[in-house]
C-alpha cells in the first residue's frame, strides 16, 4: 500500500501547477519629462503639457480594480466530463469544476484476477479534489459552486497530444475565475492554470487556495 499511496502523492501533488493572474490596480500615472522649448527670444513657454502613461501589471498578492473589456463566461452548464488517457481514467464534476473520480487502469484494487482497477478518488470522497478557494474572506466559498464550461462534449480522450479543458465561473461580485486542466498522454501529471480576473467596480486581494484533500486508498 505504500507503493499506492506514492502513487497518490504523485498524481495528486506533482505537476499541479497554480497560477493565478490578476489585474490589479493601475500604478499611479507615470509623468514624462518636461520638454523645454525656446522660444525665438530664448525663453521658455509659460505652459507646459505633461504626458501620463497608465500601466497594468499581473501578478499575485495584489488588489485588483474592474477591467476595461469584459470576459465572456461560458452558459454551457454540464454535469460531469470524462477524460481518458492511457494510463487513467478521470471525471470532473461541475461543482467545484473538481475531480471526483480517477481511476488507474494499470493497476488492480487486489490480486486476483478479477480485481476491479484502482481508484485513488472515489464517492468516499463527495466533493472531489483539487478546490480551489479564495483566500479573501470577502468573497464566497466557491469550492461547491457550479461551474460552466466551453467544451462541448462529455468526454476528452488525450492519445498523443496534450489536450485542455476550462471551466469558469462569474462570482455576485463580478470576479472571473478560470480553472484550465492540461492532461498529458503517458503520464500521471496534470496541470492545474487558476485564471482570475476582476470586473467588479472595486478592488479585490488577489490569492486563491488549492485543496487536494482525499481519503487514503481503499485497503491503505
């Protein structure tokens, strides 16, 4: 069972990469310097315009203030999706956008020949794994809410190329979070891209929390 839980730290924990990208609060206009032309006496004008320059930056731990153009969340709502991969098998649930089952298909629950495969995420856990929270207390629980999606089908099979499915959702507030899953073929490894943009009318602390809680395996 060692051997399994090993295996669980590796799917569960290795190559989940969290970014999140926020836009924050405009830096405070940036004055050029002056230009000091003379005249044809040799004197200066006595106005002088200044030019700003306001600048955007992405980056974590920072507030952010709404967007200039709007990101359009998807309608299409869902109730799971199926990924098949050579190595696994894995099914999202929209609430959350979380991963509720994940099943090995080179591995057996027992020794016998008609041992079903391994399943490292099963209905022992009812919320799935892999939530994301905001840190801010502010802003809602969103690790049970319901998500939508631009994949049209209810399933992806990845063979050879990395493939990638997103799911969104638009808080009360006007907060967009993306949650993008990149499945790898031959691997164990999935990557986790955590989208954030704010198009509230204030500013909101940027920061957001993964949660990778899940029973042991079954017989561990």
């Amino acid at each position: 069972m060692e051997q399994m839980r090993l295996l669980l730290a590796i799917v569960l924990t290795v190559m989940v990469f969290l970014l999140w990208e926020v836009l924050v609060t405009p830096e405070k206009p940036v004055q050029a310097p002056q230009q000091q032309k003379q005249t044809e006496t040799g004197k200066q004008p006595s106005g002088q315009r200044e030019a700003s320059e306001t600048t955007q930056r992405t980056g974590a731990g920072s507030t952010g203030k709404k967007t200039e153009k709007p990101v359009e969340v998807p309608a299409k709502t869902f109730n799971s999706i199926t990924v098949e991969t050579d190595l696994y098998r894995a099914e999202i649930t929209e609430k959350g956008a979380a991963i509720r089952q994940f099943v090995l298909k080179d591995y057996k629950s027992g020794s016998d020949s008609g041992s079903s495969l391994k399943t490292l995420v099963s209905g022992a856990n009812p919320v799935g794994t892999a939530l994301v929270r905001f840190s801010d207390r502010g802003l809602p629980d969103i690790s049970n809410a319901v998500f939508t999606t631009d994949f049209e089908q209810s399933s992806l099979e990845v063979r050879k190329d990395a493939r990638s499915i997103s799911f969104f959702l638009e808080t009360a507030q006007g907060v967009v979070l993306e949650k993008r899953y990149v499945f790898h073929s031959g691997s164990y490894g999935i990557d986790l891209i955590v989208s954030i943009v704010n198009q509230s009318d204030s500013a909101v602390p940027a920061g957001v929390s993964l949660d990778m809680t899940n029973p042991p395996p079954s017989g561990g």
